[in-house]
C-alpha cells in the first residue's frame, strides 16, 4: 500500500464532503414546492458532478491499496 497516496485520497474525499454533500443530500421533509426546470438542471449538475469527482476519489483510492510505497 503506498500511505502517501492514501492520505492524499482521502484528503480530496475530506474536502469533496466538505464542497458538495449538502449539496446532494436529500433535506429531511422533503421539499415544499415543486422544483422549476432550472433548479433541477442545477440540481442534476452539482449530483453529476459530485458523483464524478466521488468515483475519481474511489479509484485513486484502490491505486493507493494496490500500489507500493515510494521509497
């Protein structure tokens, strides 16, 4: 397992959690109103996004655990 590599993993999980899960998290009750098509294009973006930088994170995370330390 290289550590370095796995710290930087999950520094970037860290940070991703801090930019964006509020952002994607369902609120408790459920909205009140029907969402317009803009709100829902904005919507879809930030989860678009969120799950692309997600999946990135994951994969360098298996380098990390697959991968040897630097010497």
């Amino acid at each position: 397992m290289d550590p370095q590599r796995f710290r930087d993993a999950y520094q970037k999980l860290q940070l991703l959690d801090d930019r964006m899960t509020y952002k994607v998290k369902p609120r408790p009750g459920g909205a009140l109103t029907r969402p317009n098509p803009e709100q829902l294009e904005a919507a879809m973006r930030d989860l678009a996004g969120y799950t692309v930088e997600l999946k990135e994170i994951v994969h360098e995370l298996f380098l990390a655990i697959g991968g040897q330390a630097k010497a």
